[in-house]
C-alpha cells in the first residue's frame, strides 16, 4: 500500500482545505445554530469542483480519483460536518449513479447541472419502514404508456426539500421482492410530489432532510435509470461507494475534535500546570490520534481499492464502521479534555459530538456494516 500523495491529490486536498478553513468554518457555529441551508457555501464548492470530484471531466467533473474525494471531504467535514452531508450525497449518491448507468441524454439533463450545484439532486431510498430493510420498498411505480405512475412516501431524504430531481428508487414489480425495484430520475416540478417541513435534528443541523410523498406522479419511461428491475443493484453499488464518503466524514470530524482537544489542553490550567501536563490527559490524546490515524488509513485503503477497480465493498464497510466509531470515541473524549466548557456552545466540541453520531447510521447503520463485513468473511474460502 502506498499513500504516498500524487500532486493532483495534494491540491485538491488542499483546495478543499483553504476553502473550508477561510469559507465554511467561521460560519459552521452560526449554522448549526439557526440550521440555515447553505446555498451560497455550496454553489461556491460547486464552482471549485468540489462538488464532483470523481465525475469525469467530459460531465462537468474534476476527473479526479475517490482518495482525491475522501481527502476533500475530510477537510470540509473537519469544519463543518452538515456542509459535508451535502458534498458526499451529490459526489456520491447523486453523481456516481447517473455517471455509471446514465443516457447521454440524461447526463446532460441531470448530471452536468449536478456537478456544479446548478441543479440539486437527492438520493430516495429509505421509506418510513424501508430504513435497513432497504429492499422493502413499498413506493410504486406502475407503468402505463410512456410513463410511469408514482405514488408512495420516502422518509429522511438528505436535500429532499431543496432537490431539483431525485435518484427515486421505487417497486416495479410487487412479487419480485429485490429484483422488483427499479430506479427513476424524478424531477420534483411533477405535480403530486410534495416534500415535507424539514427535520429538527440532533446534528448537522444545517443539512436539509425532509419526508417526500409521491401522489399519481407521472414520469416519463426515458427517466428510467438502467433497466427494470436493476434498482436495487443501483442503490448498493452507490452505497458501497458511499460508505468511503462517511468514513471521510467522520475522520474530519474526530480529526477537529482532536485538534480542538490539544489546543485547550495546551491553554488550560489547572493545579498550576496546563491540563497537557497532567499524564491522563495525554493518555486521551494519544489514543484520539491513534483511532484517527487508524480510520483514516482504513479510509483511504478502501478508496485506493475502487481507484484499482478492485473488489472495496468490505473495505468500504470496515472503513466507515471504525471512522463512525472512532468519532463518536474522539469526540465524547474531547468534550472530556475541555471538561464543563467542552459542554458549553462556546466551544465547539459539543456540535462535533452533535454531528459525530449520524456516521454510525446513515448509508448503513453500524450493525448493518458488521453484517456486510461478515458476509464477506464467510462467502471467503477458508485458508
Ligand atoms: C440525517 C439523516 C439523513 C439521511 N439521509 C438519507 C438520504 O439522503 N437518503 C436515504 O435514502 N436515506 C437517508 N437517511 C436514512 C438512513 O439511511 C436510515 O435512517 C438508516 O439506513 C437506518 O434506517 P432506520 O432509521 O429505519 O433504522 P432501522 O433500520 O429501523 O434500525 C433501527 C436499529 O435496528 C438495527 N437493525 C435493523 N435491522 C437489523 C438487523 N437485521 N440486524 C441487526 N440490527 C438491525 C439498526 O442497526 C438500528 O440500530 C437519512 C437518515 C438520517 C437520520
């Protein structure tokens, strides 16, 4: 393994670090606080790239590879996690769909605008009891002509509110359990669609989450996404690769809460030393860089194996199950390195810990990695 960065990669790292730490971070707290939707930050990443990362050039993209993407998106989560929510739904699970399985008419419509944030696009797959149970999809499609009639609900969809179209995934053929879900590009101008008030949320609190209901929507059959029947083959395959983007995101936010942690142990006294002195804070310290350093490689092993079309799915898993857990470790330890302030808005520690915790659930839940891991643990031949 080689993470030896390439000069492309250096950059874009770089661009992303600049811009999230002059852009984004002075206004994360304000953010969170009042959980604005932040257009302006995002049409500005849009304009940079950022928004596209791996999309080829000829769409819109950057061209770049997945660890180009996992190390950008780790520096924007670093200074705000729910501007990062944002980033990796249209990279990932907006983006990479349409560029693997799109028409050329489609990406036209679709992906080109996506790229720099022109149009907004969401990923609609959870429904109110299709959360892990994904194949359980209960949103119909039924075809009649030339289009096909939606109706069904969808339940906390990341930009649903503020979305242009959707990556609609929805029930085609009702006996044929996984093999019955077939994927549409929605455009949310279609009578009959509606997108609920937004969710009040323990964290990333900026980020856009809404239920969406679908009553006798008409899509035209040139919306369809692959064939019918491919849907579920869609929605994994995106997951998979999605599942890198939360790794990053949640090895940004321990790496702020570790940098915050240092930077008040160095500055707090107490017992006429700073709190760095004291051995068991430095015990703390040193095993948040450990995790980090761990998830971040796990991280970037995963995205290193999709840049070499090799087989990443169980890399994808592992990486976000250990980066998820380690940000939930790091920052209830840097709440403990701040001690009552760490509990305080007036240092930012307590929103870390706030935005930490949706790694371990969304794009798969902690639990549901463990089975994707196991999985492949036990489909292996023993040696
Ligand atoms: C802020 C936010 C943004 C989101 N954005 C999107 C989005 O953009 N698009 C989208 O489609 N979805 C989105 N989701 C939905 C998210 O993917 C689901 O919440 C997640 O997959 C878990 O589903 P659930 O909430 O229904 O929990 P459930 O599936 O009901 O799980 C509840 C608990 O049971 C456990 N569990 C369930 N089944 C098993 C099992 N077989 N074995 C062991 N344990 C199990 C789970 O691990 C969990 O601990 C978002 C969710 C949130 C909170």
């Amino acid at each position: 393994m080689d993470f030896e960065l390439t000069q492309e990669q250096r950059m874009i790292r770089d661009t992303a670090r600049e811009f999230a730490s002059e852009v984004i971070a002075p206004r994360a707290a304000h953010l969170d606080e009042t959980e604005e939707y932040p257009m302006e930050i995002l049409k500005q990443m849009g304009q940079l790239g950022l928004m596209a990362i791996s999309v080829p050039e000829e769409y819109g993209g950057i061209g770049a590879d997945t660890v180009s993407y996992a190390l950008a998106l780790e520096e924007v989560c670093k200074a705000d996690a729910a501007v990062g929510t944002m980033m990796s739904v249209n990279n990932s699970l907006v983006c990479q769909g349409l560029v693997k399985w799109g028409t050329p008419g489609q990406k036209e419509k679709y992906l080109r605008p996506a790229t720099t944030f022109q149009k907004i696009g969401a990923y609609a797959l959870s429904e109110p009891q299709a959360g892990s149970d994904a194949a359980n999809q209960r949103t119909m499609a039924v075809r009649q002509d030339n289009y096909y009639v939606v109706n069904g609900a969808k339940n906390f969809i990341t930009n649903g509110g503020v979305a242009d179209f959707l990556i609609l995934f929805v029930r085609t053929d009702p006996q044929a359990e996984h093999r019955g879900i077939s994927c549409l590009i929605f455009d949310t101008s279609i009578p009959g669609f509606s997108a609920g008030p937004p969710e009040r949320k323990l964290g990333i609190r900026a980020s856009n989450t809404c239920a969406l209901a679908f009553e006798n929507c008409r899509v035209p059959l040139e919306n369809r996404l692959s064939e019918e029947g491919e849907g579920f083959k869609i929605a994994m395959h995106i997951l998979n690769a999605g599942r890198i983007g939360i790794a990053a995101q949640a090895v940004g936010i321990a790496q702020a809460a570790f940098e915050a942690s240092v930077k008040y142990a160095k500055e707090r006294l107490q017992f006429g030393v700073p709190i760095a002195r004291h051995q068991a804070v430095q015990m703390m310290l040193a095993d948040m860089a450990v995790r980090i350093q761990a998830a971040r490689l796990l991280t970037l092993h995963a995205a290193q194996l999709k840049d070499r079309d090799q087989p990443y799915a169980q890399a994808a898993s592992m990486a976000k199950l250990y980066a998820s857990e380690t940000a939930m470790q790091v920052t209830t330890k840097a709440i403990q390195v701040h001690g009552g302030y760490g509990y305080m808005k007036d240092y930012p520690v307590e929103r870390y810990f706030r935005d930490a915790k949706i790694t371990e659930i969304y794009e798969g839940t902690s639990e549901v990695q463990r089975m994707v891991i196991a999985q492949h643990l036990l489909k292996r031949p023993e040696h």
